[in-house]
C-alpha cells in the first residue's frame, strides 16, 4: 500500500464505503430499514447516552446514509457530516444550532430564491433574524455585525447569475466578529471550489443539484469542518452548556472538533426530523462517483454557451464568471480554476417579454425550477423562483425582469448552442 493520500476522483469513487461485511456486496447496499436490533440492554443505554456509536432508529442515522456523510466529508474536507432530506431541511438544522430566538445571522443578498423566502418568512416565525449584506462589498457584512450576530452566510457561486464570492474576505470579518461562516456550496461542489480551505467553518449543500447530479433525488448535508471553537462565553449554548436531553453532556467538551455535526444530528435532525430515505441516500451516492467527469463537462459546456450568447444580437448581456471579461473572473480565477460551474444568467435585448418567449421556444432545454441536472435547465426567475421579490430586490439578486438563467447539462455543446439560436432567431 503506498503512502500517497487519494485524489479527489479516489475518493469520490471511495471515501466511507467498503464491501458490505456480511455479503460482500462492492455498491454501498440500501439499508432499508427503520430501526437496528442492539446487542443487549448495556448497548442500547450506551448508545442513547452517546457513550457509544452505532445505529439506533434511521431518523437518526442510517448505515447507507453514513457513507454519504463520510464521503461528502472526506470531498469537502471537514471532521464529519450529517445528510437530511434537502438543502432547506440543512438550513433549518445547521441555524437551529447556533441562533436562540432574537438573534441575527447575516446573509448575502444574493442567494438562492428559496432561501431568500426560508430566510424572511419562516425564520422569522422561530425569531431568527436575517440581516442582508451585498457580497460585492465587504464593508457592508462588518456594518451588519451586532451582538445578536450568530453566524454569516454566504453561497461560493452564488444564485442565480453564478457571481462568485470572495470567501477569504468574508471569513476574515466572521473571524473578527467571533461567529462562524455557513457557505453553501451548492453550485460550486467540492470540485470546483472547497470552502473549508477558504476559512469556511460550516458547508452546506443542497445533493439535490450537482452532488446527485441526476434530477432526481432530493437531499441536503452539513459538513463540520471542525474550525470554529464554540466554548466562548456562552454564546452557542446548544454547543457549550450541558445538554438535558442528554445527562447533562457537553457536546463541544465530549465530541470537540466535530462537535456541531454530532449536535446537528442528535439535536437537530432527532428533533426536528428531516431525515434523509437511505434510497435517496443511495442515489446520490452513485452520483458523487461521476462528480468530477460530469463537473468538469458541465463547466466545459457551461464557457462555449455562454460565448455563444456574448455574440449573439440579440443578448443584451451575460453573466459568467468564466468569461474574460466578467466582472468576477478574476475571483473564478483564484476560487474555481477549473470552472466557474454551469449556473448562469444572460438578459435579452427586448426585456421581459422575450425572456417569456425565448423559454418557451427552447426544446432542447428543459423549462424548471432545478439547477444541476444532467439536462440543461432554463428558467425566468422574474416570474417564478424570485416572483415574491419587490422589483427592487430582484434587479439587487440579479433576477431582473429582463435575466435569463440557464444550467447547462452535459450533452453535447453543438445541440445545445443550436437550440439556442433557433429559438432566439425565430
Ligand atoms: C436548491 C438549493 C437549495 C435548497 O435545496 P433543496 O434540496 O431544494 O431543499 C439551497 N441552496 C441552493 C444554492 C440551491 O440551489
């Protein structure tokens, strides 16, 4: 055995799983089961008192979805993970962790549309206050910080116009205001752009997108990166001051630097009950094999559409980080050399209406409300995921009336630049 530590395409294909211990089976089974038979009475009390690891009830933790965990962990570099049924169930456990309610969190104003929502309305009624700062000025997070500031959150390749965000600047002003950063990743995928090396001290991923891969699995992780010491003052209680529910354990004093997984897991996911279906689990896990091969097309794709439609009469602007000339290429340059992923937006010349029109022209395109597909995706976001947005605040998320986004797939780019033309031309 040699010494060398696996790539990044070994441990997509590897990390966390091994031949099955009683069948041999080599593709990680689907444990399909709801519950795990304990070894006698001392096991099963030593397993509920966290004196123990090992499964118990699959809302919990579940063999197939283990594996996940520790792949997405080993991708993203962090101490450990815990898998739920979507990115917004991810959301909802990682702030549950660290806000009590009247405290803040900042996010960056440009976000998936979803959030947006998760963020205003239904945080709001658990009074968890989001403070919106513009990730294309930094200053704007160190105004927000006050002392209800719980945590920052930002996405690497951010929604919808795949702009990138200058993780290193953001986790500096997290540092100094002593909370932790959240970056989901979503987008990007460990591939592309590895958060935890940037500063990140939390990553979240909606698997639904790039991880699964193939549209049509619903998931969501947590990866620890094991940075963030919650021991200060008593500032993240769930983490730092004895637990009840658990004999009065500590969580960041017991588990130390994968404490906020464990908390996510027996706090979070226990209660709150977002549990991940280990079929779902499966799915996504064969999806992450052909991450970097399908990635890679994806971004390749991504840069030929994109100067395509910068020479089109008919395209007003667009926006792809990849691009010379984009306004955060030289972010894509240092973030994501390989790509700056296949989630992008273009405006049209003749405005709302011919956004409307060129949608529903488009065949080869599917028209939905997903990103991250195998197929390429288009979607008017003015009208459907940002439509609850004032016009205002659309044009400040890049989901102007006029903007377009597209997620390329992984055909072949001559089709996909031949359905464009027909249906821009026509
Ligand atoms: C889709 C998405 C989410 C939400 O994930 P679900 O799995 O749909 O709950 C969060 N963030 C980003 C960037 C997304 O694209």
């Amino acid at each position: 055995m040699s010494d060398r530590l696996p790539g990044f395409s070994t441990l997509a294909v590897h990390a966390g799983a091994q031949p099955d211990p009683t069948t041999g089976a080599r593709a990680t089974p689907i444990y399909q089961t709801t519950s795990f038979v304990f070894n006698d009475a001392d096991h099963a009390a030593s397993l509920f008192g966290l004196q123990a690891f090992g499964n118990i009830y699959t809302r919990i933790g579940n063999p197939t979805n283990a594996v996940l965990e520790e792949r997405v962990a080993a991708l993203e570099g962090g101490t450990a993970a815990l898998a739920v049924a979507s990115g917004h169930a991810a959301q909802v456990v990682i702030l549950q962790q660290l806000l009590q309610p009247g405290d803040e969190f900042i996010a960056a104003r440009k976000l998936y549309g979803g959030s947006i929502n998760q963020f205003t309305h239904a945080f709001k009624s658990f009074g968890w206050n989001v403070v919106w700062a513009d990730p294309d000025d930094i200053a704007s997070f160190e105004r927000a910080v006050t002392p209800r500031t719980k945590a920052i959150f930002i996405e690497s390749i951010a929604n919808p116009a795949g702009s990138i965000t200058d993780i290193e600047a953001i986790s500096t002003v997290a540092r100094k205001a002593g909370v932790p950063l959240i970056v989901d990743n979503t987008l990007a995928s460990p591939y592309l752009i590895r958060p935890i090396d940037h500063g990140a001290d939390i990553v979240v991923h909606s698997l639904t997108k790039f991880l699964g891969g193939h549209g049509n699995s619903l998931g969501g992780i947590i990866v620890d990166a094991g940075t963030f010491d919650w021991s200060t003052d008593g500032k993240y209680p769930m983490l730092s001051e004895p637990r009840p529910e658990y004999h009065g354990i500590r969580l960041q004093e017991t588990f130390g630097n994968f404490a906020f997984a464990i908390a996510c897991r027996v706090l979070g996911l226990r209660d709150l009950g977002p549990a991940l279906s280990p079929f779902n689990a499966f799915m996504i896990l064969t999806g992450i094999e052909t991450l970097p091969l399908r990635m890679q097309k994806h971004c390749d794709n991504a840069k030929a559409v994109a100067e395509f439609l910068a020479g089109h009469p008919a395209v007003a602007s667009v926006s792809y980080a990849g691009l010379a000339n984009d306004k955060y290429n030289q972010l894509a340059r240092k973030y994501a050399p390989k790509g700056a992923g296949a989630v992008f937006t273009f405006s049209l010349k003749g405005g709302y209406d011919a956004g409307v029109s060129l949608v529903s022209k488009l065949q080869l395109f599917s028209h939905l409300a997903n990103v991250g597909d195998t197929r390429s995706l288009v979607i008017h976001p003015a009208s459907t995921t940002h439509s609850q947005l004032d016009d205002a605040a659309k044009v400040k998320s890049g989901a102007g009336p006029d903007v377009v986004r597209l997620s390329i797939g992984i055909e072949d780019k001559e089709d996909l630049i031949a359905d464009l033309e027909q249906a821009l031309g026509a």
